[in-house]
C-alpha cells in the first residue's frame, strides 16, 4: 500500500520556511510525535478564507457580523478524503485515523484536557502581559 502523505495547511512567519500561529504549531507536533507522513502548504493570512472555500474547508467560526470564519490550521488527508480545520478536532482525527501511533489523548483523558483548555485563557491570560509585553 502506498502511503499517503498529509497535506498541512500553515501560516508562514516573516522567516521564511517557519511558522508563527500557535494554533498551527499545536498540529505540527501532533502531526511530528505521530510520525504521520506530511507537507506543508504555506498559506497568506489574506489567503485563509479564499483558500478555504476553494477547498470546501469548514469553517471554524462565525464572525459578529454573520460571516463564516476560517482559520489554520487545516490539514488534507487524500486517503480518506477528508478536509478539516481547527487544531483539536485534527488532533482528534488524526488519533483516530492513525490509532497505531502516539495518542495525542491518552484514553479516557478528554475530560481533563477539555477543563484545561477553558480554564488555562483565563488563569494564563494575565501572564501573558508579562511575558509578551504590548
């Protein structure tokens, strides 16, 4: 059987070849620790929503103004088919589809990441001053 590559969607940083989102970093380590075979697809920021519409990428979101939002990162995969955005629905995916590898979410773990992940903006945020001044 021949293995097929994923294809990953990323923004690219003003160095080029390097990424800026944290959202897309979180799907290039999923992507790494699983071994899944992949190439990455540097996307613009203007780009996003044209691309993602071309493709039939879902969108992640809804604007205040009723428009749909699309955001990277976003991943291909032609085996199945499938086209997906937003970073825990892919991790979720590709745990799914490759059960073989490193799980990303350890059994019967969902529930604590899910409290985590609400709870960490709120507690973290104030940090983040800190450590990234405006």
């Amino acid at each position: 059987a021949r293995k097929m590559t994923v294809i990953f969607y990323d923004i690219p940083f003003i160095a080029p070849g390097k990424a800026w989102s944290p959202n897309t970093w979180k799907i290039r380590y999923c992507l790494h620790y699983k071994g899944t075979a992949h190439r990455t697809e540097w996307v613009e920021f203007p780009d996003i929503a044209p691309l993602c519409n071309e493709l039939v990428i879902p969108p992640t979101g809804m604007n205040r103004d009723g428009i749909q939002r699309f955001t990277l990162p976003a991943i291909h995969d032609p085996a199945t088919g499938l086209y997906l955005a937003d970073s825990m629905l892919i991790a979720e995916y590709l745990d799914k589809r490759y059960p073989d590898k490193p799980r990303m979410f350890p059994e019967n773990t969902m529930g604590l990441y899910m409290v985590f992940s609400t709870a960490a903006p709120f507690t973290l945020g104030p940090l983040l001053a800190l450590i990234s001044p405006p």
